[in-house]
C-alpha cells in the first residue's frame, strides 16, 4: 500500500515538473475552461492549437499552482477554478490566446480565464486584447517597413536628382535644337 501512495507522489512530482518546463519554455499561454463543449469540440480546439505550434494540456488546478509558486506565473493561481486545460505556445507568443479567442467566438461554452505572455500574467480581458495582434511574422514584416521606409525616400531623393538633372538637359537640348 505505501508503494502505491509513493508510485502516487512521484507521478505527481513528475507531472509539476513538466510544467514548470512547459511554463520556463513557452512564450506564451491561455488557461481555458471547457465545461460544456463535446467531445468533437475539443478535439476541433486541440487541432487548431497544434496548427499554431501549441500544446493544450488539461491538468489538475492543485499541480499548476504548486508549478507556478515562487515563479513570475504565481498571478495564474487566481485563475485555477473549475476544470483547466492550459495551452502553451512556444513559437508565437500570441499564438495561443488567438486560436482559444477566435475559437471561443464560434463556441460560447469555451471561456476564457486568463493566461500569460513571456512574463507577463494577464486575466481574460488583457488576453482578449492581445491576440487581436498579428503573429510574430505578421509584427516582424510590419517592423521592417517601418524601418524600410526613411530609406526607401532617401533613395527616391537620390535617384531624383539625376533624373531631373537628365530632365532639365533634354529640355536644354530641345531648346537649342528648335533654335
């Protein structure tokens, strides 16, 4: 009997352990409640999460608060009520919170509590807010026009200059010819 409630501890130590690993490595994550939505629905929510590179997990609120205490996460322990399912994205930080958003517009049974991005816990209205941002390639393109810009314009102010030098020669030429 005691090597059962051991065999009991050290699954439950390793499962904390996994997520703080989950938590240390990911950019950023939403904490849902799914109570209410069917089995076809989840598994439509767990396909669209690995489509953006993220992995849900539904764990026991006791596990992930003792997870998250004494880390920068310790905020998400407000969030731990009911059923939990956590989904972490390693690659985009926003990634997570919009799929569980876009999802929950089409699917009201799906709420949203919270989640964090990089160090940051945010509750549902914070997280509701972020994800309307585009991904990290979208921000990254928008980022390199804003920089592409000012010398883009210095190049049209160079290239002006010769182009109506040549203008103000033809004309020049056109004058002496007709003259």
């Amino acid at each position: 009997m005691e090597k059962k409630m051991s065999k009991g501890r050290a699954e439950r130590s390793k499962v904390v352990e996994e997520l703080k690993d989950l938590f240390e490595s990911s950019q950023g994550g939403v904490l849902t409640d799914f109570r209410g939505l069917n089995v076809a629905q989840i598994t439509d929510l767990r396909r669209k999460f690995r489509e953006q590179n993220v992995s849900y997990h539904v764990v026991k609120n006791t596990l992930t608060s003792i997870a998250v205490t004494g880390t920068v996460y310790e905020g998400l322990k407000d969030q731990l009520t009911g059923p939990t399912g956590i989904g972490f994205g390693s690659d985009d930080p926003v990634a997570a919170a919009r799929v569980a958003v876009e999802f929950a517009k089409d699917n009201d049974k799906l709420k949203i509590k919270g989640g964090f991005i990089e160090d940051e816990v945010l509750g549902e209205s914070g997280l509701t807010e972020i994800s309307k941002l585009g991904g990290r390639k979208d921000l990254m393109a928008m980022l390199l026009s804003v920089m592409n810009g000012p010398s883009q314009k210095f190049l049209g102010v160079l290239n002006g200059v010769p182009r109506d030098f040549l203008g103000v020669l033809k004309a020049q030429a056109d004058k002496l010819e007709n003259a």
